[in-house]
C-alpha cells in the first residue's frame, strides 16, 4: 500500500469524491440486492443515500472521515456527473440506499485508484419519479444501447488508460443499475426482475446479516482466492488462503468501525498485524478476529479507514 497521508490528502483536495446506527430491518428488496451482488462479486458495500448526497460531514461523523467512508462510490459519483450537474443530487435525493459489487481487482495505469469491474444497483424510495429516460432526453452525452439500455462516457481520469464507459438500465420505479460492463448490468438485472427469485430475508452468502444489515454502511467480502491476479491492487498481500471473508461496518453514534475477518487459522490475522496499518486484530469466538477503528475528526482515522478500504479492493496508488 501507497503514502496513506497522500491519498487522503488526493481525496479531499482533488475532488475524486463528491465535492451511527439505525434500528430499522433492511427490506427484502434490499436483501435481495446484496443476496445477487455477493452471488456475484468478490466485495459488495452498502450505504444509506444519505451518506452520499454531498461531501460535508455525516450525523456525527467529520466530512474528512465521511469522505473516506465514500471511497467504494467514487465511481458512481464520477459517472453521475457528465449527465448533468444536478443529475448526483437528483440520484441521491431519490434513493434509499446504494449498493455496488465489485471484482476483478487491477492496478491503476500509473497514479490513481484500483480499477475493477463494478456493478452499482441504487434502490429507490416509494414514490421516486426519478427517470433516467428523462436525464437521456436533455443531455447530450447519454445514447440509448437497447432494450432499455443508456450508455455514456466520462472523460479519462487520473488511472485509467482512457475515458471510462458506462452502461445502465432503470428497473421501473425500484432501482437503478449503473455498470463498466454491459453483460454484468444485464445479469444483474435480470436477477432482479426475475419473478421465479423470491425476495429474501437472509442472503446466504453474508454473515450476521440480522446484525450488518442495520448500519448505515458496511462491506463484506468473501475471498476468491484462485481469481486473483494483482495481489496488491485486490488487497490480498496478507491474505493466506485460509481466510474466508472480510465484514465492516460504522456506528455513527459511536465514531467507530469494526473490522471481522474469518479464517481457519490466525496466519492471516498474524500478518495483518504485523503490517501494522491497522490496531490489532484479536481473537473473537471461532475463526474469527476483529478490530475496532476510531472516527474521530484526525489524520489516523482517515489513513486506517483508507487502509480498510484497500483490502476490499478500494485501493488509491499514489
């Protein structure tokens, strides 16, 4: 991993993002959301649409550390904007929450962030008149592909080897699904659309769900170990093979992360601590370790949680 200060410093200042805990059960849609992106990705984080609408601070958050809880929809945020200005704001204003799925993790050409194959799924509130089809018919940058299908592209940004394409289709009233790949928007949203997939309360692949699923953000990540090419840029240079999967979540009232790791054995436990980027993992019940970080308003918090977000795969190479 890269000078931490840097990157924190490239996030608030350079304008890659955007310039507590509730009680409520997630929704079925929303667990049937996260059940098809962790079916079919290697990391999948959540947020509350709220978390995303600018970039000041959240409840009781810092903007500097909200920012860098905001990292894993940086690209979504980016890809909004040719649209339109005010087409982020009239995303975010409409949704509920946010998801993205995320795999095939690959270093940036030169500086940038970690590049990899994404699929965003934005879940709407009742009632949202949000429509995409509108966006398309005053803007210029945006072409319909098919089927309900509108691609459009962003200029080159610092990592990626030219102008980044994005693909998306609007389900109704209830999501808006937003890809760099064609194929992958179209799977996903035909998991979703799928009258024969019941809507599901527990998505099987997640652990603790009944817990996760009530913070204002988390991410999961279960380890594909044999998919991996560029150890480095998923985040897996201290991962043995005997590591299963990666939770995090916030507790905003609190200022606090907890990060879970699950494995058979403590190798990689061992050499997550010894790397030293984060407090120590320690032992909790069976194959499992956890740490907790701190979000107080510091330059520490911003690093470790920018640590975090690289081992998901969320990495920023400086």
């Amino acid at each position: 991993m890269r000078n931490l200060k840097q990157a924190c410093k490239l996030l608030l200042t350079a304008g890659i993002l955007l310039s507590g805990c509730h009680r409520s059960m997630a929704s079925p849609n929303q667990s049937q959301v996260a059940s098809i992106l962790a079916e079919q990705f290697e990391t999948v984080f959540y947020a509350k649409a709220d978390l995303l609408r600018d970039s000041a601070g959240y409840k009781e958050l810092s903007a500097k550390n909200a920012n860098s809880l905001r990292v894993p929809f940086s690209d979504l945020m980016g890809g909004l904007q040719p649209l339109g200005d005010q087409v982020p704001t009239e995303v975010f204003a409409a949704a509920d929450a946010v998801f993205v799925g995320a795999k095939d993790f690959q270093a940036p050409h030169g500086l940038g962030s970690v590049r990899s194959l994404f699929c965003f799924v934005v879940v709407f509130r009742d009632g949202s008149q949000f429509d995409i089809s509108k966006v398309a018919r005053g803007s210029s940058v945006i072409s319909s592909v098919r089927d309900g299908i509108w691609t459009w592209e962003t200029k080159a940004t610092e990592g990626q080897p030219g102008p980044q394409k994005f693909f998306a289709i609007q389900n109704a009233r209830a999501y808006l699904l937003v890809s760099n790949d064609i194929t992958t928007l179209q799977t996903i949203a035909g998991g979703l659309a799928s009258p024969n997939r019941t809507a599901l309360q527990t998505p099987n692949e997640i652990p603790d769900w009944q817990s996760l699923s009530q913070h204002d953000l988390w991410g999961y990540r279960h380890y594909r170990h044999g998919t991996v090419h560029d150890k480095n840029a998923a985040g897996t240079i201290d991962v043995t093979s005997t590591a299963t999967s990666l939770l995090v979540f916030i507790d905003t009232g609190k200022k606090n992360a907890t990060l879970d790791l699950f494995a058979s054995d403590s190798g990689t436990a061992e050499k997550m601590n010894a790397a030293g980027k984060l407090p120590q993992l320690k032992p909790v019940g069976t194959s499992a370790w956890e740490t907790n970080i701190s979000l107080v308003d510091d330059e520490t918090s911003v690093e470790r949680v920018l640590a975090v977000m690289w081992l998901f795969g969320f990495g920023i190479y400086l």
